[in-house]
C-alpha cells in the first residue's frame, strides 16, 4: 500500500473512532447541571492524529467528526458549536506542539485544547444570542475543561505510548518502542 493510501486509511480509521466515541459521549450523562458540557472522548483520536498526522490532516478529521456527528447525534447548531470549539483548539494546540513539543507534555496541550475548545464554543454562543454575558459561563466550563483535558491527555499519552509498540503505524515514523 503506497503511503497516500496508508494515510487515508489511518485518516478514515481516527474519523471513525472518534465518530465511535462521539456516539458513547451522548450516552453519558454529565452530573453537574452545566449546558453543552461533555468529557471530551473525541479528542482522545485528535490528540493522537494531531501526533501522527500533523495538522493539516487532522483538520481533516476534526471537521469530519464534527459534521457527522451533528447530522447523526446533534443538529445544526451543535455543528457550529463545536465547528467553533474544535477549530480554536486544533489551532492552539497545534501551535503549542510546534513551538514547544519537548518543552510541554501532552497532558498540558490536552488541557489547553479542552479550555480553547470551550472558550470557543462560549464565543460562538455569544456572537449568536449577541450579548457578551455568556463570557462568564466561560469560567464554569474552565473548571471543568481542567480535570477532563487531564482525563484526555493521559488517555492519549497511553494511547501512543501502546500504539509505539505496533508496527502498524511504522510508516507513520511513530516511534517504536520494545
């Protein structure tokens, strides 16, 4: 299988699970009465695709996982919610792996992408009812942004870590580890 091909099917493989764990975050009921708060699964797969494919793919997969999952599970304001949540935190914790990928650990990334996620989706929220109010929900949705990018990032660093050990992703220059 040429490279393209392998990278299209890794590619296909991450839209689908993080679909997969999209599908299992509806079924989770939150116990803290916060709107629109979830846990965040589906950035376990774009944490790991952001370490494995770069950005520009995993854009590809962010902007997949997020329209389908709001056509299957959601609506059409849950897309531009998330649109808005899912590309500030791509965008920032791609620019914190390019400028200080020895310096900060995944865990750290996963936590600011869950922060950026929610403040993103607070903008958004706020430019469509316009009022500037909703900002301070924001800090709501930080507290709990914390212990789930926690949550997150250590799901992902042990992801990588067992994926390492596959040859399957060998031609993704994954390391490997014995």
């Amino acid at each position: 299988m040429n490279s393209k091909a392998y990278r299209l099917v890794i590619l296909s493989l991450y839209v689908a699970m993080a679909l997969i764990l999209s599908y299992i975050e509806s079924l989770i009921p939150l116990p803290l009465p916060i709107p629109g708060a979830k846990i965040g699964l589906p950035n376990i797969i774009t944490l790991v695709s952001l370490l494995t494919l770069g950005w520009p793919l995993t854009l590809l997969v962010v902007i997949a996982r997020i329209f389908l999952a709001g056509f299957l599970f959601g609506g059409g304001f849950s897309i531009v919610y998330s649109l808005g949540g899912g590309l500030l935190s791509l965008l920032v914790m791609s620019l914190l792996l390019h400028f200080f990928k020895d310096k900060i650990s995944i865990i750290l990334i996963s936590v600011f992408g869950a922060i950026t996620h929610n403040l993103g989706q607070v903008i958004v929220a706020a430019i469509v009812v316009q009022t500037t109010s909703l900002l301070l929900y924001f800090l709501f949705l930080m507290l709990l942004a914390i212990p789930t990018g926690l949550f997150i990032g250590i799901t992902a660093r042990e992801l990588m870590r067992l994926l390492g050990k596959t040859t399957i992703f060998a031609k993704l220059n994954l390391p490997q580890k014995k």
